[in-house]
C-alpha cells in the first residue's frame, strides 16, 4: 500500500531541480514588491495559563503579509507553581 501511494503522490507532482543548480539561466528579478516594512503587533487577549495569545492583523489591497518572513518573539519567565 506504501508504494501504491507513493505512485500516486509523483504522479501528481511536476518535477524539478533546486534553483541554485541552474546556472545556465538568467537570474529571476522581483519587481512586484517596491519596498518592505517591519510592523510589531501586539496580543488582544489577556495572557493566561491556558487560553489562546490573539493578534488582530488588519490589512488592504495594497498590502499584504508576507509570512514566510513572519516571527513571533516572546519574552517569558519560567517560574515553579509556587512562584
């Protein structure tokens, strides 16, 4: 069964090669995104012991969220139940 799916997986993707191999192509320029910015957002919600940390990230058309490029930094204190 393992390699009846596995068949089917490669039949259902395109082959390729990593872009770095390549070297008899002209290199690709971007030229949809004219500049970038860093922007900090901050929780909506409380933070608690077991509820879910929230962020509310509004957008437009003209701008979108680039998550490949998205982090999430945290500043936290490990403490025992007594305190």
């Amino acid at each position: 069964e393992n390699r009846n799916r596995s068949i089917f997986m490669m039949s259902k993707h395109i082959e390729c090669t990593k872009s770095e191999l390549d070297i008899f192509c002209r290199p690709l320029v971007q030229t949809s995104i004219i500049k970038g910015e860093w922007v900090q957002y901050h929780p909506i919600t409380n933070i608690t012991d077991s509820g879910p940390l929230q962020f509310s990230i509004s957008g437009n058309s003209d701008y979108y969220v680039d998550f490949a490029q998205t982090f999430l930094k945290l500043k936290v204190k490990v403490t025992k139940e007594d305190g």
